[in-house]
C-alpha cells in the first residue's frame, strides 16, 4: 500500500478530545472526494440524541451552518493547526483545538443542551368559591411542578368557554381579568410544586350544556367541564 492511502486511513486529531461537546476524533476517509494535494477538506456530523440542524460552525474566520442532517462541511482548508467552534441556541458552545492534514478530515460532535425549566401540572383543576366574594365569582385551582433542573418563571392564563342556551354553539376561549386575588405567574425553584388560581365567572345558573375552563401556558394545557362539577353557591 502506498504512503498516500495509508495516511488516509488513520487517526490524525492532535487537541480534539478535551471534554467540551463531545468532540470525536479526526480520522481520514475515502467516502468523500479527496481536495487538491496540499489541501484539507473537513466535514463532520453535529448531534445530541438526534442531528442538529442550523448549527453555526466557524473555523478560521470561516462560517457554516448544519443541514437537515446535521452535516457540515469546510473545502480547500490549508494544512495546519485550527481552532474550531459549535454554536447554537440552548446548546452550551463546544470549541477545541484541532489539526488539519492532506485529504479528508471527518469531525464528528456531540453537544451538551444546556440546563433548561420544565413544568408540568401535578394536580386537576379545583373549584371553590373565593371565601368574602359574590356568589357569581368561581375560584379555579391547579398546582404545577417545576421538574426541569434550573429555575424560572412558569406563567399560565385562565379561560372559559361555554355551549348551550347562553351563548349557543362553542364560543371562542375568553381570558379572565378581575380585580379578585389571582396568581398566574410564579418563579419556581427546581422541584417546587405551586398552586396558581384565578376566578372565573358562576354561570351555572344559565344552564349551559358544556361549560369548559382550562389553564394555558408553560405547562401546556389542562381543561376541566364544570358541568355537573361546580360548588354550590355558598
């Protein structure tokens, strides 16, 4: 075998490896066509549990961007020593020192999600009449959990629609605003569980046939008909 298909085939990184994003090693391969002699072509995969598209990678000065699949790729690279970067939004930015011969460089990384706040409702939607208010107003609770590993502000809004007599078929969602105590944004530490609550109004008197209040926000959503589900008046 000649000293040229040798190189080609063997492991070539010097400063790849240092632990940030999971840098692969460098290697030469015969998958791609091979550039110019004198000159490095590099090109690599950038994933986490899946490829990650539109990754900015920049060496040298030089930017591209990852496709759909993840790939990258730099042409007609001189020889030599190269500082090499990965970023994107909500990834922690993976940068190494890396080393460039004559042929096809393969870089393959993994990068690190950076610490995010998931929030997820740990409880129904309960109803109870604000204690001191008119009968008409109807308090609506629910408790939501911070399960992610940082924290932040979980905020949801509080809304009701109804079909029936009332107001005929499905009407659109309609927020709830009054001046009645109500909480519907909150910083959570990781792991602490909050109730938030706001009031809606007590239409049961009206008869609809389908009464719905949900919780929309950080969590997502969570509905409950309050057909058949409301307290007395108090």
């Amino acid at each position: 075998m000649d000293e040229t298909k040798k190189r080609r085939t063997v492991a070539v990184v010097v400063g790849v490896g240092l632990g940030l994003g999971g840098f692969a090693l460098i290697f030469l391969s015969r998958a791609k066509a091979a550039p110019p002699a004198g000159e490095a072509h590099l090109y690599g995969v950038v994933t986490d549990t899946e490829t990650i598209e539109s990754v900015k990678v920049t060496i040298d000065g030089q930017v591209a961007y990852t496709d759909i699949n993840g790939e990258y790729s730099f042409v007609g690279l001189a020889l030599g020593s190269y500082t090499i970067a990965f970023e994107k939004a909500d990834y922690e930015t993976a940068v190494s020192d890396i080393v460039l011969i004559e042929g096809l460089n393969e870089l393959n990384v993994q990068m690190v999600p950076l610490p995010t706040a998931e929030f997820a409702y740990v409880s129904g939607i309960t109803f109870s009449h604000p204690a001191g208010e008119l009968d008409y107003f109807l308090q609506a609770d629910v408790d939501i959990q911070n399960t992610g590993s940082v924290a932040a502000i979980c905020t949801v809004n509080l809304q009701d629609r109804i079909q029936g007599a009332y107001e005929g078929p499905w009407g659109g969602w309609h927020d709830f605003r009054t001046s009645i105590a109500n909480l519907m944004s909150a910083l959570l530490q990781p792991g602490e569980i909050r109730t938030f609550f706001g009031t809606v109004w007590y239409v049961s008197q009206v008869n609809p046939d389908q009464w719905e209040v949900r919780f929309i926000g950080s969590p997502g959503e969570i509905r409950e008909n309050l057909v058949g589900n409301t307290p007395g008046p108090p």
